[in-house]
C-alpha cells in the first residue's frame, strides 16, 4: 500500500463530503453507510498490490532451492512474475 492505511478513514469522508456538496450525487443511503463503503473500497483498491505480491512470493517458494544455490536471482524472478501476472490480469497498480 503507497498511502498509511490511517488515511483511508480521512479520504474516504473527504471524498464523500465533496461529491455531496457539489451535488454529484444524492445519497439514498446514510452519509455515514457511503463513507463506510467509500472505505472499504479504497482499502480493497489499495492492497490489491500488497495481495499480488504475497501471490508471487507462494509461487516462488517452488523454486527456493534454486535461488538459495544461486542458480536464479529472486528480485528478477519476482519482478518478472509480477509483471505476467499483472498483464494477465489486467490489474492496475
């Protein structure tokens, strides 16, 4: 995650606040509920990079024997299988 998760409370209000405000929406919810969503879907958003990552870490476990003989270097294999991952999946990060 690339913002402290004792944010997201703070961008979540600040970001429904505003859209109310302004009018861009009208909340058949309570205000609170829409914070609460806006919350969980800016934590989901965030961590989306630190799930992918504990996702590549469990498939080169299969090859730590190689990489603790020095036969394959880990940060390349990691950054490599990150990157097909993130292209197969189409995941922003």
């Amino acid at each position: 995650m690339r913002i402290p998760k004792s944010w997201v409370p703070l961008l979540a209000r600040r970001i429904v606040d505003n859209l109310v405000k302004k009018e861009l929406v009208e909340s058949q919810v309570p205000v609170e509920t829409l914070i609460a969503e806006t919350e969980r879907l800016l934590l989901e958003e965030l961590t989306v990079e630190d799930r992918l990552n504990d996702e590549v870490r469990q498939i080169l476990k299969k090859f730590e024997p190689e990489i603790e003989k020095g036969r394959l270097d880990y940060r390349r294999l990691f950054d490599m299988t990150k990157q097909k991952l993130v292209k197969e999946r189409n995941i922003i990060i």
